[in-house]
C-alpha cells in the first residue's frame, strides 16, 4: 500500500475547527497521512480568538527538518504565519527541502475580526512565499489585500488571480467567492486557462475553518498526485458537504463538518 503524506506548516485552533486541527482532520478524511509544523498557538473558541504565542522561529524550523528528514511529504500547505520573520524562515525550508506541491492559503484575518497576520509582513508574504506556491487560495479580502484591486465581480476575481501568478509568481491561484453573495463561485487561474468551480450557498453562521479545510484538501489531493483541477474540484465537494452538515456546535461561529 502506498502511503501519501502532506505536511501542514500553520497555526494552532484550540477549539479544533480551523488551523492545524483542521488541516489533519483533513488529510485523515482523504487518506492522507498528516504532519504538522506549529507556527503559533491560539487559545480559541467559536466566540473568537483569546490569545495568540508565536513559536519561537528555531522551533518551527526544527519541526519542518524533522519531519522531512525522515518522513518526507508529497505535498505541503501553509496556514498562519503571522510574522514577517516566520515567513521568511518557513519560505527558506521551503526552498531547502525542495518542496514543490505547496499550497499556500493567505491566512489575514480570523471571522471573528482578530488579526492573525502581522501589517508588516505583508510583503514577505508576496515576495517570498507566493513564489514558492504551486498554488495560493485567498478569498476576496486576501486577494484584495495582495494585489491592491478591489474585487467584486468575477472578472474582478479573474484579474486577481491571474495576477497573482503572473505579478507575483505563484503556479496557480484560486480566488474563493464565499464572500460575495448569491452562488459561492471560485475562480481558479492555472496559468494557462481560468476554470469556473460553483456551489449552492448553504446558509450558516457555522464556517470556522472553512479556508483551512478547503486549501487541506487540495493539498490532500495533490499529494496523492492529483492534477490541480481534479484536487480543486475534489475539495470544493469536501466544503460544500461540511459546511452543508455542519456541527452546530459551540456558542459562535462553529466549526465545519470534516466526517461529511
Ligand atoms: N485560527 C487559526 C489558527 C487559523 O489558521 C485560521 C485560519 O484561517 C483561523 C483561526 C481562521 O479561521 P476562520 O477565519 O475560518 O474563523
């Protein structure tokens, strides 16, 4: 049996919807092996963020050296990085382990409002990450925050992702729509062509770590060697059915459905 392993690089959900936990949540839902390398913990609920602790940087390098010394990973996503100094040194493993099928999701802000991304560490994120991306999943706020447009039709979302790879020298973007209304119709630009992947729009307050799902999942795929579009489509499906079945657990913003 061949075993297909994905190693997420991100931040740590206490309440277990989004980040970490919600990434190997993932990757054990797509019959990934998952591994993880911890770049901050949160203390968190559905109600929103209480407190934020980044790693130190020698711990979060030790983690990623560690694990792909001797286990390895066919694919990769990154999460939070919250600091410039973390993307830089997170962007350096990278490199140094040749890691080639990683997807980057822009992680800004959390629903609840807390910021869980340094203003300073904007420009790493374009200059040093997202040339490293095979892909990078922002929704509408992240892409308009890394390419300057303000985005509110699907041309719009289109310029932006092509933007993204072509300015900032990713693979491949996937601008995601939940934000706009009406159908959550993502735009995915691969460099060559744009494909148009649409849902129907499940009403529901309980959306936590639904971006961190949705990139998982790709990243999933891919270390299974699925193209990018296969992987795009298989985990478009994933959110759909968990944030369909949701738990409705918590007070807040619960956290979507990964057994669904
Ligand atoms: N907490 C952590 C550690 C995360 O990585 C993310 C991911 O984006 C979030 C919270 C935000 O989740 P959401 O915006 O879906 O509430």
């Amino acid at each position: 049996m061949t075993i297909f392993k994905a190693l997420t690089i991100a931040g740590s959900d206490s309440g277990g919807g989004a980040g970490i936990q919600a990434d190997l949540k993932t990757f054990q839902m797509l019959d990934v092996y998952g591994m993880s390398a911890i770049t901050a913990i949160t203390a968190q609920n559905t109600l929103g963020v209480h407190g934020i602790y980044d790693i130190p940087l020698e711990g979060i390098e030790k983690q990623i050296d560690a694990v792909l010394s001797d286990l390895g990973a066919d694919a990769a996503k990154t999460g939070m990085l919250s600091q410039p100094e973390i993307i830089e040194l997170v962007a350096g493993c990278i490199r140094k382990h040749g890691l080639k099928r990683l997807v980057v999701d822009p992680v800004m802000v959390a629903k609840g409002g807390a910021s869980l991304l340094a203003g300073n560490a904007q420009n790493a994120l374009r200059e040093k990450l997202l040339p490293l991306a095979a892909l990078v999943t922002p929704n509408i706020p992240e892409a308009e925050v890394i390419t300057g447009l303000s985005i509110t039709t699907i041309e719009d979302m289109k310029e932006a992702a092509q933007r993204i790879v072509r300015e900032f020298g990713a693979g491949a973007a996937i601008v995601k729509g939940g934000h706009r209304s009406g159908e959550p119709t993502d735009v995915l630009y691969d460099g060559e062509a744009f494909h148009l992947l649409t849902a129907e729009r499940y009403e529901t307050r309980h959306t936590h770590g639904t971006g961190c799902t949705f990139s998982a999942a790709i990243c999933a795929e891919l270390a299974k060697g699925k193209t990018l579009l296969e992987a795009a489509h298989t985990a478009k499906q994933f959110i759909t059915l968990a944030i369909r079945h949701t738990l409705g657990i918590g007070a807040g913003h619960g956290p979507t459905n990964h057994w669904a």
